[in-house]
C-alpha cells in the first residue's frame, strides 16, 4: 500500500533517485474514473494517458540523462494497461518531456508493460514483460505500485507546487546550465532510508558520500549520476540479493517522513553499477 502523501512525492521522488530507485517503472494503478460536470464513474481513456508526476525527474550519466515515466490505458471494463518509457537524451541536456502538451500518441520503446486488472486480487503488482532491448531498460531499478492517484493527462491534473516549495525557501540556489535552481544536498547528517523485507527485518541503508540534487523553478529535480552512486548501487544490489525484491522504504529527509512499499530489480541495480 502507498501510503506517502503526494504532497511529498516529488521529494521522495528524488531521494529515490539519488539511492538509484527512482527510476521507478509504475506496475500498478488505481482504476480512473472522471469527475468533471455530470457524470461520476469510471471512463475509457480511448488512448494512453499520461501519468502526470508531482515533479519530473531525470539522473545524469556519462552517456546520456534518462527521465522514466509512465502512461496508462483503461478500457471500458476498468482493466488497466500501464506502459513505461524513457525519455532519452543522448547529449545529456536533460531536455524533460513536455507535459503540458501531453501527447498520448507518443509511441517510442516500451520499456515495461504491466497488465493492471479492475479484480485486483488476481494481480500480483509488481508483474510485468520487460523489453530489454530498450534505451530506458538501463534505468529503471524498481517497480512502484500506486494505490493513490496521481493524475492522468486530459483527464486530472495533480500538482501542488506551492507547499512542495516552502519545503526549499531556505536552501541555496546556484545556476544550473544556465538557469537558477535550489541546490539540496543528500547525505547521512539529513536523510534516513530504512528497508524493511518481508522478513520483517530492517536495515538502515548506508549512504555513501554526498549526493547533489538540483531542483529547477518548476520543481523537476536532476541528478547527477557521481562515481559514490556505485558505491550505493553496489550496496543495493547485495541487499536485493539477500533480502528479497519486496521492500517497503521508509524515508526522513529533514522533516519530511514518508513510506513507500517497492520492488528492487537486482539484475538492473547491477547493471547500473557497471555503468560507471
């Protein structure tokens, strides 16, 4: 069960990145339905609808920066099919893809896809098919079941920018590739990650070094991917090993709390390794 308010996501959001779990691929969704004049029920979404985040994420590699993101198809049954992407830029520009228009033709490799089914108890939620052969496969290191709505393109749009920056007021801010940006720094003194399998047993994760986010004027965080990153994707990788893909993530980060049920891919965690 997601039980993190998306009020935060956006910071949780890039917490997960900068671990190299937030290049999440959405696996489950809950059923949509439309609310606007009349009617109240549940809709066909005729095409693929954008899952619209809080905030837009991207990390920064040597080869390129990548942006995962998630479309879902509902039929008239409430059945749900949810296609993953990477939005993949080989220059490294972060060039993010642009949700104001929204456009549900888009048709590029699909990464992952997921059968989300209106009867919920014959789905496992974290069931997929992958197609490796895919730029975005690189990037995604977990799986994220939500049970809350975010909000789909031409249908709802979630957002809540102005909370999410009173969070940042006293941060510093710099220039970013021209533009200005807030500067937060991740680290053991004001993040806390603890894992918990389904063992029962919690880990607190090591964090390695310092961690930079840059978080742009429209709130869209970029990260990029430092040689301490392989240090904590090695890290994780062993513990996916050892402790199983199910994980549930509690998060503080200064004084944000959240929690976030997960599935680690550890086959991808190590291929993120070797990357550096």
């Amino acid at each position: 069960m997601r039980m993190l308010s998306y009020a935060l996501l956006s910071i949780m959001t890039f917490i997960m990145i900068f671990v190299s779990l937030g290049c999440a691929a959405v696996t489950n969704y809950p059923v949509i339905t439309d609310s606007r004049g009349d009617y109240s029920g549940v809709i066909r979404t005729t095409h693929k609808a954008y899952i619209v985040p809080t905030s837009q994420s991207a990390e920064i590699w040597s080869d390129g920066s990548d942006e995962i993101f998630s479309m879902v198809y509902q039929n008239q049954y409430a059945d749900r099919t949810i296609y993953t992407f990477n939005n993949f830029d080989p220059t490294a520009s972060v060039i993010f893809l642009d949700q104001s228009f929204c456009d549900w033709r888009y048709e590029g490799c699909a990464v992952m896809v997921a059968d989300d089914p209106h009867q919920d108890w014959l789905d496992d939620p974290f069931d997929y098919a992958g197609h490796w052969e895919c730029s975005g496969a690189r990037s995604v290191e977990n799986l994220s079941s939500l049970t809350t709505r975010v909000g789909e393109c031409g249908d709802s749009i979630f957002s809540d920018f102005q909370s999410l920056a009173a969070e940042f007021v006293d941060l510093p801010t710099s220039s970013f590739r021209g533009e200005d940006a807030y500067i937060l720094p991740i680290n053991a003194a004001n993040t806390s990650i603890v894992l918990t399998g389904k063992d029962g047993i919690s880990t607190t994760m090591p964090l390695y070094g310092q961690f930079t986010v840059f978080l742009d004027s429209e709130l869209r965080t970029i990260v990029p991917m430092t040689p301490n990153a392989k240090l904590q994707l090695g890290w994780l990788t062993n513990y996916a090993h050892d402790s199983g893909r199910l994980q549930k993530a509690e998060i503080s980060y200064g004084s944000l709390r959240g929690e976030v049920d997960m599935a680690l891919l550890p086959d991808n965690l190590a291929y993120g390794q070797s990357r550096f």
